[in-house]
C-alpha cells in the first residue's frame, strides 16, 4: 500500500513538472510574441491591420508578388463596385511564400474569389534570397500553427543556399518570432510603436512615379516542360481554395517583359489554368495599360495610373462572372465607407504634395477625379510624355500649343483656346474635384517652368530608371 502511494506521488511530481514545463513554454512564446508586437517595423503591421480589423468581410483576396501589390486597390474596388477585398502582394514574393500567405489569411477570412499573379512558375527556390521580404509578408500575422508550418516549410528549402544550419536557425526563429530580428530596436522605440494605423489603401501598395519603359521582348510560346516548385506551389494553391469553395482567377499583371522566364511563367500559367479549369486573364495580351503613362519604373511594376485601369477592369469581371454583391449601402459594412473616407484623404494628401506636373497629371488618371486647367505657358506641349499623360486623363488629341484651357468637369471634355476663365501668363493651374463625394474641390495647384530652366528637362536616373519629370514645377 506504502508502494503504490508513494508511485502515485512520484507519477504526480512529473505531470507536474511536465505542466510547469508547458506553462512557462506557453508564458515565453506570449511574452515574445508581445514583444514582437511592440519592436517590429509597424509599417508591415499597420499594412494589414484593417484585414484583421473586419477578416470576415472579404469577398476577395489578392495574393501574388509586388506586381500585384501595385497593381490592384481594394478600396477603388469598393468605392466603384461594392466589392470587399483586401491586397496581400508581397515584395519578391515567390509562390511558395504566396501559398503561405494565402493559408495564413484563409484562417482568418473566407473569401468567394482568390486571385492569384503567376510569376515565377519557373523558380525552383521557395523563396527570396532577401529574408527581408519575407518579413514584409508574414510579420504581421500573429504566431499560430499555419505560420510555424510555413516557416519550417519555406526554410526546408533545397535550392535556397544558407551559411550553415545556425544561418538557416536564425532566419527561421526571425520570421516565427520577429523579437529576435528586432530587440535591438528598442532605443527607437517611441509612441507610434504602441498604436496601430491601419494601411488605407487595404493592404495595396501605390508607387507614385512616371517611368519610362524598356522594349518588350517578344513572346516565342516557350512552355516550362517538367515540374518546378513554383508550379507545385500554385496547383497546392488551387487545390485547396477548390477544397474550401473558394473560386480561383490566375492572372499575370501587365509589365514591360525584358526577361524571356517572364513569358515562359505566362504560356505555362495558361496551361495550368486549361488544366484545372480555373479563369485566367493574360494583362499582357490586353490593350488596357499604356506603358508610356502606367509604369513605375522601366520593366516591372504599375504606377497609380495603371493601377487604376486594372482595377476598373477586375471590378467589372469580378462581378459579372462571379456575381459578387455589391455591399455599398449596407449597414453591416458601414465600416468600409468610413475607411474608404480615409483613402480619399490620404489620396488628396498625396495629390496635394506632388511636385511635378507630369506627376500630377499621371494622378489625375483616378476615374473619380475631374479637373479644370489654364495654361498659361504652351512649352508644356513641347514635353512628348506630358501629352500622352493629358491624353491618359481623357482628353483627345486636339490638344496642342494654342491650347489655354482644359476641363473633364461636368462630364465633358472641353478644350478651348480663348476660354472664358482667367489664364496667367507663365502659369499652369488646376483644380480639381471629386464629384462623387459632392462636387468637393480636392486641390489647387500651380506649376510653373523655373526660370532658365530647359523646357524639357524630365531625364533624372533613380536606381537605373529613367523617371520622367516634367520641368514644370509646383509653386507654393
């Protein structure tokens, strides 16, 4: 009897030691994940803040790259078609760390479509180079057992070179519990760590630059013959949406293709969408960007202006073939509009503080915006790419050096050469207005060509682009 106390004894010491070893197990990963929270970068936080502020509102989810990340805008999206959606692209993001993300964000929302960018297909590394980027991407959700499967995925990784398994440890710990990326960030610690401003563009991602693009290559039909990883990664992708009831859209977002692996990731994204059954669009074959007005820089990504365009035409598919509802005047997702208030802000903000013409003029593409401009100097004519950008706002090609005033107010396009508005000699003025919300004046600017100044000196190179600026400049 003596014996059987005494093992019973012994047997509740250890549970209770197995329990104190759980406990202070369970204590160190909380008080980590609590001070992650509070050292790392709030820029990846912040941008998916307003997902996890409303997860079950999402109709939609964009996955994919930084192509995709500035290419679509979920808030555009709402505003013009009701659609809830939220931008998950992430800066070199491969498609492995895309099916990451996607599993990570399906946890939380439940969307009828995802779409997916296709680059890549042709990559056997499941990821980056850059562990940056994978920070970017998963540091903002919190830890959970889809993130630690995705990190011990992504980092067993044979085709991803590492200095020995302490560096493959260390990226692996850093991405699982970022405080050990970012403890040496408390000597930058300051009020803004300890509040969350959530992302007003909904996870997107804009890149206000008017760059010229290098020639596009042209597309040989080449196909990817076996099986790479990114090809693995997107079928999983489809898959398991199909396994959840969730609808799959495969795009590629247009960009100047320089790279012949570009149009090899596209035939073959083709291929697999005819395999599965699954929608397709092929941006690259489609007459809706202008590479002249929509590139950010020379053979990659979209600006603003092109954005919008693909935004427009993935809001018209999105509802026509999926039926999606239109929740604009819905009470339960009144939040949205209030959100969508701060968009509009962070847009007129933006617009307020550019400095160039053909800047502006590329912002002024936003199919909300109307504008009234004099022009008081016709040199602007002289400039190739600030007549492609006026073109790019809806105006037609009447337009030329006896132009002294232009209007997409009201409705109408009007181009007049005596108009009945005052015009300042030397002087380009415009105003412009947000006729949804009222007829609201969202700006004024002036521009003027500084004196001696070259009428077209718009060539600045920033990291191999050629940016194209206008001479004309933003007076205060």
């Amino acid at each position: 009897m003596m014996q059987t106390t005494s093992s019973t004894s012994g047997f509740k010491c250890i549970l209770l030691r197995i329990l104190s070893c759980v406990m202070v197990l369970v204590l160190t990963v909380l008080a980590l994940s609590g001070l992650s929270k509070i050292t790392q970068r709030k820029k990846d936080v912040n941008r998916y803040a307003a997902f996890f502020d409303h997860p079950g509102d999402m109709d939609v989810l964009f996955m994919g790259s930084s192509h995709m990340l500035n290419a679509t805008f979920p808030m555009d999206l709402w505003h013009d078609y009701g659609i809830t959606s939220y931008n998950f692209g992430g800066h070199d993001n491969y498609l492995p760390a895309t099916y990451w993300v996607m599993e990570n964000a399906l946890d939380y929302a439940d969307p009828e479509v995802v779409v997916i960018d296709c680059l890549r297909l042709e990559c056997m590394e499941k990821m980056s180079e850059n562990q940056e980027y994978l920070h970017h991407s998963f540091d903002p959700f919190p830890f959970s057992l889809t993130k630690a499967r995705a990190v011990t995925d992504l980092f067993r990784d044979p085709y991803t070179e590492f200095d020995g398994i302490e560096d493959r440890l260390e990226g692996y710990t850093g991405i699982l519990f970022p405080y050990s990326v970012y403890h040496e960030r408390w000597n930058e610690i300051d009020e803004i760590d300890f509040t969350t401003l959530p992302s007003f563009e909904y996870g997107a991602e804009s890149s206000v630059v008017v760059s010229e693009a290098l020639p596009t290559i042209p597309n040989d039909g080449a196909r990817l013959t076996g099986e790479t990883t990114g090809i693995r990664y997107l079928k999983r992708m489809i898959e398991d949406c199909r396994k959840r009831g969730i609808e799959v859209l495969l795009v590629v977002m247009p960009f100047p293709v320089t790279d012949e692996n570009a149009w090899i990731s596209v035939n073959t994204a083709q291929d697999i969408a005819d395999e599965y059954g699954v929608d397709f669009i092929n941006f690259l074959d489609m007459d809706i960007v202008d590479f002249s007005t929509d590139c950010y820089d020379m053979d990659s990504h979209m600006n603003p202006s092109g954005a919008w365009k693909i935004t427009d035409y993935l809001g018209t598919w999105l509802k026509d073939r999926y039926g999606l509802t239109d929740h604009r005047g819905d009470e339960a997702y009144a939040a949205w509009d209030s959100d969508y208030g701060l968009y509009h802000e962070f847009k007129a903000i933006r617009l307020g503080e550019t400095d160039d013409l053909n800047t502006y003029l590329m912002l002024l593409a936003d199919r909300n915006y109307e504008y009234e401009m004099s022009i008081g100097d016709a040199r602007i004519f002289e400039d190739p790419t600030t007549l492609d950008l006026l073109y790019n706002t809806g105006v037609d090609e009447t337009v030329g050096a006896g132009t002294r005033f232009i209007s997409t107010h009201g409705g109408n396009v009007t181009v007049s050469d005596s108009p009945d508005v005052p015009v300042t000699d030397g002087i380009i003025e415009i105003l412009v207005y947000e006729p949804a919300r009222g007829d609201e004046l969202i700006d004024t600017a002036r521009f003027a060509i500084p004196e001696g100044c070259p009428v077209i000196n718009r060539f600045v190179v920033e990291n191999g682009n050629v940016i194209l600026y206008s001479s004309a400049q933003r007076l205060e």
